[in-house]
C-alpha cells in the first residue's frame, strides 16, 4: 500500500473516517495521511457537489498509542 505504513483499522462515515495504523515515524505518517486526503479528495471531488470550502476543512489529528 504504502511503505512503511500497515493498515490495521478504518472506519469511513459521511463526513470523516477513522484509521488505526502502525508506522515507522512520524514523518512518514505525515506524509501517509497528505497522499490519502490528496487522494480522497480528487476521487470525490467537492465540485461534484458544489461545495465551496476545501474538501477537508480540518488537518487530520494523530492520536499514538502503545502497543504493549
């Protein structure tokens, strides 16, 4: 899928989705989730709908934990 990132969970709603992912650092789950919503968002395309905000309104937010 994509190196250095495994795809354990995910969860898509309407408007959000939820992943739960193992990566090797941050930055690369920076650089992960930018391909992703860059990705989702010339799929889906808010002009499809008319909509005038950017397709993600918000930047994603990362919540680690262990794995013990």
């Amino acid at each position: 899928m994509y190196p250095g990132v495994r795809l354990c969970e995910m969860a898509f709603l309407s408007n959000h989705y939820h992943l739960i992912l193992i990566v090797e650092d941050e930055g690369i789950l920076a650089r992960f989730m930018g391909y992703l919503n860059d990705l989702i968002a010339r799929k889906v395309g808010g002009r499809l709908h008319g909509w005038r905000e950017k397709f993600w309104g918000r930047r994603y937010r990362s919540i680690p934990f262990l794995d013990d």
